[in-house]
C-alpha cells in the first residue's frame, strides 16, 4: 500500500460498517444551510471601512465562486466571506458551532490587540479555535476533503463489485429486504454506478 493511501476494508463485515456508516452521516435530518461563511464576519469587520455607502464594508473579490468571477464589491461584513453549501452534510451543527466561536472572537481579539492575551486562557482558547475552524473550512482544506472522499467512493465501489454477495446484501438492506431478481439486478456491469452510488 502506498503512503497516503486509505485503508480498505479486510473483511465483508468492516466493508459493511463503512457503508452503514456512510448512510447515517449523510443522513442527517438537519436543514441545509446555504450561505455559509468560510472568514467570520467578526474577522472581517477588523478589516472593514466606513465610505460614502452605508455601515462597515469590505471589498470582496471572488476569484471562483460568484456568478461574476473577479468582480470587486463593497459588501458587509455579514454578506461576505460566503460559500454556497459549503457543508453539505450537518450543516446547520457545523454553524451553530461557528456561531459559539464567534460570538466570544470579539473579546478575544480585542485582548489579542494587548499584551493581556497572554494571561487571558479563555481567549487564547478562542483564538485557538477560530484558527482551526478557518483552517477546516478553507478552500483548500474542501478540495482535499473532495479528493479523498471521490478516492474513498471509488475504493468503496471497487470493492462492492469485487464482492458479489456482499453487493447482493446491500441491495436487500437498501431496498428494505427485497431480494434482488436475479444476478442482473446486481450485476456491475449492466448498473455499476446507479446502484452502487444508491448504496453508499
């Protein structure tokens, strides 16, 4: 096995407590958020001015994401830094975790602009954690996430079709103990995307 590389099941049972894994986190009966911020608003406002607009304003230039790629705008600090359905999966819970940071990062910073931080343990404590969301919700910390999930998907599939009894098992759960009609229903080259991807 190469460095890097994900471990693979050993045993139909492991294979099988991956995918029933994989069902209960993208499960999640949690509404999707989609606006979600990937710089706190409470950071950005450190960095926002007052003009001939209205309240605070940052220019933002999204290079990516925006219908209008590279085009600069003056938005508030609460409009910007955003990603739509950055989090797909428990979304809401990854924001309300946001929110609980952020709601103590202004004190935080302010004693972050003294030398009081270093006697401060809860605001260090914030400081600690803001970096570490920023860092886990960064562009790039979402496109390693990407590959390494597609990688895992595909190792998963690999798997599944190598095993025909262990697919035929996963078709009974996923379709509630119907029987599959015949080697056909299972067979991966006749459906080795549609039903396996339904699978997981």
């Amino acid at each position: 096995m190469s460095e890097g590389e994900p471990l693979r099941p050993q045993t139909e049972e492991e294979l099988r407590l991956r995918v029933d894994r994989s069902k209960e986190f993208v499960s999640s009966q949690e509404p999707l958020i989609h606006d979600q911020h990937v710089v706190s608003a409470v950071l950005l406002r450190e960095f926002a001015a007052a003009g001939a607009w209205q309240g605070l304003k940052v220019l933002e230039v999204d290079l990516k994401y925006h219908p209008k790629p590279g085009k600069p705008r003056y938005r508030s600090p609460r409009e910007a830094g955003k990603v739509t359905d950055f989090v797909l999966s428990a979304s809401d819970s990854a924001e309300r975790l946001w929110k609980n940071v952020e709601d103590n990062l202004p004190s935080a910073l302010r004693a972050a602009q003294t030398d009081q931080i270093l006697d401060d343990e809860r605001s260090l404590s914030v400081i600690r954690e803001a970096m570490a969301l920023h860092y886990v919700r960064s562009i790039q910390v979402w496109r390693v996430h990407q590959r390494s999930w597609n990688q895992a998907r595909n190792n998963v599939r690999s798997d599944l079709t190598a095993n025909p009894e262990t697919l035929r098992r996963v078709f009974i759960d996923r379709f509630g103990g119907i029987e599959p009609a015949g080697n056909e229903a299972i067979d991966p080259d006749r459906r080795p995307v549609q039903f396996i991807d339904r699978a997981l």
